[in-house]
C-alpha cells in the first residue's frame, strides 16, 4: 500500500456523490398516535462485547498518511465525545513505516478511553494481527476482505490463496472480538457460509450503496469500464441473507448516511450501523460543529423511534419496514 493511493483515495472519496440505493426503497410504518415521548427513546446498544450509547459508529477510512492522520484525530475526537467505536483504516503502512506506526501509537496515547478497532487484510498472520492490536491498543480487530478492490487495484493483491486459513488462525487465537467486514460489495450467502463454518461470530456485511471503491480506483486510473464492476450485492440484500444465520452479530455499513437508513439496518438485524462517508463530509467543519451535527442526528434517530412507536432500537424488526418493490 504506497502512501499516494491512501491520499488519492481520501480526495477522490471526498468529491464522491451520494446517490440512491436500496434504504430508499424501505418506508416506515408508523404510528399516527404513539405513545412515547422524545425523552424515553433509549437508542443503546450492544456489540463487540461492549455496551455503547448509540447504534452507530465511525467506520474505516485511512491512516498511515499525513491527510488521513490528520482526519483520524479529528474523528477520533468527535468518536470519544460520543462514546462510539472508531474503526481505524488499513494498517499496511505501519508495517513498513516507522512514521505511519508512530501515528498509529500516537492515536492511541492521545485518546486512552477511545474504543478503537484495528484493521488488518487476511494476507497478514496470526502474529502480524496481533501486533495491529498492540500498535492501538485496540479494543476489536477487523480483518476486512476486499478482493474486489484489491483486483480493480493495478497494486493489488493478486494471491488469495491464505485468505481463509490466516481468517481461519487469527479468529482461534487474537484476544479481542474479531469482525470479517467487507468493504462495499457485500456478503453473498457462500461467504456467509464459509465464515460461519470457520466459527466468526461478528461480520460487518457492508454492502453497495455508499461510497464505491472500484469507481474511486478507475477514476484514479483515468478509466471508465470494468468487468468487475458487475460484481456487488446491497447492503439491504446482505441484511436480509444475513437474518438466515442467527449466530452472527451483525454491523452494517455501506450507504448508511442518516438516521433513516440507521434505523432501517437495525430493522433488518443489524446491531449498529457504520458510516464513512458521512463522517468524512463532517470533517470540513470544526469540531465543535461535527459535535452538533451528530447531536441532531442523535434527535432524528428518537424520532423515528417515536413515529415507531418503539422505546428501545433492540424492538426494531421488518414490522416496522415497509418495501417499495
């Protein structure tokens, strides 16, 4: 992972619109006369072995780079107001960087009661994973699979020969939670399968919707068609395969970008939802304001609740979702 692709990739993921996907096609159900008011909306919620306050966290961007260290501290920041998870980006670079290793350190000493989760590809083994953690001081590992990407990539990987068997050793051995998390395409049942039979217990389905890698990496090699773009699955299909195995904790992420489509991934199962983009688009403001966007977005979350007519987001379920076919 060569430091102009990270940079490339925040600035091209910057000026990248957000369109329609499938959350657009789901309406609420709602109660014309509710019985709750705004005060008793509880929007707690457990994942990870942890007990957050919100349903939501700040997903995987970047690290390693001068830009996106910056933007990291910045998140991190506004992710310890709140009291949620803050996914760190890739840690390839602090592999063959001492520069890049010491940011990662230093996020970690600049905020010590941060929950923060590390990120791995399944290349690295069970001692590399290890040493992710111990770079954060990381409270859960992601080990994300981004075949599609790294395949679009013209330096990407090419050899995923190890990908199961490392998912396979660190899962048994690492001390923290560990998510398989995609990256933007999504989890078709033959994955779903697979990791359950490896024994995963935490996936992150991260489906199309949102930001999309393989159009980023084309842009960035002044191309316009791939064969690879035929490749995806939404994040609300990915949902509804998931609700097919019960012993998975399931986040989701990819074109989650307000307190609608949170509410609605919950519905369909998942634990807490993940943004990216969202979060990155806060970043042009001061904290101060990043502060008081998310507050409103904390208000629209126990609304939606309210019109539910539901107290605590764990009694979401599809009774609450209507789909527009």
């Amino acid at each position: 992972m060569n430091r102009n692709r990270k940079a490339d990739h925040i600035a091209l993921a910057r000026g990248t619109k957000v369109h329609a996907n499938d959350f657009d096609r789901i309406r609420f159900i709602h109660h014309s006369i509710p019985a709750l008011s705004l005060k008793d909306i509880d929007l707690s919620t457990s994942f990870l072995g942890t007990n957050f306050n919100y349903p939501f966290y700040i997903n995987a961007m970047t690290g390693g780079v001068k830009k996106g260290d910056k933007l990291n501290t910045k998140l991190a920041a506004l992710a310890q107001h709140f009291g949620i998870p803050f996914f760190v980006g890739s840690q390839s670079l602090a592999f063959v960087s001492k520069e890049s290793r010491l940011a990662f350190e230093t996020l970690r000493l600049n905020f010590p009661e941060l929950f923060i989760v590390a990120n791995i590809n399944p290349n690295y083994t069970t001692k590399m994973a290890e040493e992710a953690i111990q770079i954060l001081g990381a409270d859960a590992l992601a080990i994300h699979v981004n075949s599609i990407h790294e395949l679009v990539m013209n330096e990407g990987d090419r050899d995923f020969t190890k990908w199961k068997d490392n998912i396979a050793s660190i899962f048994k051995t690492v001390k923290v939670p560990v998510i398989v998390k995609e990256v933007g395409y999504g989890m078709h049942e033959p994955t779903l399968l697979l990791l359950q039979e490896l024994g995963v217990k935490h996936i992150d389905i991260s489906g199309m919707g949102g930001t999309n890698f393989s159009l980023i990496e084309l842009k960035r090699q002044k191309k316009k068609v791939s064969p690879l773009l035929d490749f995806g699955i939404s994040t609300v299909d990915a949902l509804l395969l998931a609700r097919n195995y019960p012993n998975f904790e399931v986040l989701a992420s990819g074109g989650i970008n307000s307190a609608s489509s949170i509410i609605k991934a919950l519905a369909l199962g998942a634990k807490a939802a993940g943004m990216a983009k969202y979060f990155l688009d806060l970043c042009a403001l001061p904290l101060s304001e990043m502060i008081k966007k998310v507050d409103e977005l904390i208000i629209d979350l126990k609304k939606i609740c309210v019109l539910l007519n539901v107290k605590h987001v764990s009694e979401l379920n599809l009774n609450h979702l209507m789909f527009d076919l």
